[in-house]
C-alpha cells in the first residue's frame, strides 16, 4: 500500500524558523504545503520563463523591441491575474 503523504523532519536556522513563525503563524503541514507548492510553481515558472529566453534568442527577428515590450506587459498582467502576486508579476519578463 503506497502513501499519500510524506512525512518530513527538518532543521532550520532559528533566526529564520523565528521570522517565520512570527509573520506566517506557527508552522503546520497547511503551511509547509502551501510553501512547497509555491516553490515548485515558481521553479516551473521559472522553467518556462527560461525556454521561452531560450527560444527568443535563437530568433530574435520574431520580436522587435517594440512586441517584446508588450509580451512583458502582458505576461506580468497574466501572472498577476492568474497568481495574485502583482509583486512578483513585475519581475516576468525583465531580465537584466
């Protein structure tokens, strides 16, 4: 019979295990969940975010600077939209 959770044991750093618990409430499996999807969500996104860098460079004459604005534009409104994170939304797309 296979499981359909895994347990963890950790140790974190006080320092951070104190903030986290001040600005977070104290840590269950609700929270630790919820950090662990959006962690994977961001590493995916950023997965994505990487191909599509990726598949521009290597066609740079399909987006003059002009549409690649507006890629951005759109891109951090769809995250925003689909994620909620207006914060996060203005990083997508600009790279420095």
């Amino acid at each position: 019979m296979s499981s359909t959770a895994t347990k963890l044991s950790v140790s974190v750093p006080t320092k951070l295990y104190e903030r986290a618990t001040r600005l977070l409430g104290k840590p269950d499996s609700a929270l630790i969940t919820r950090l662990l999807k959006d962690a994977v969500r961001a590493a995916e996104d950023a997965d994505i975010d990487a191909q599509y860098d990726r598949a521009i460079a290597a066609h740079p004459e399909y987006l003059s600077p002009e549409a690649q604005a507006k890629t951005s534009a759109m891109a951090r409104g769809a995250y925003a939209s689909a994620h909620g994170t207006p914060r996060l939304a203005q990083s997508v797309g600009q790279r420095d």
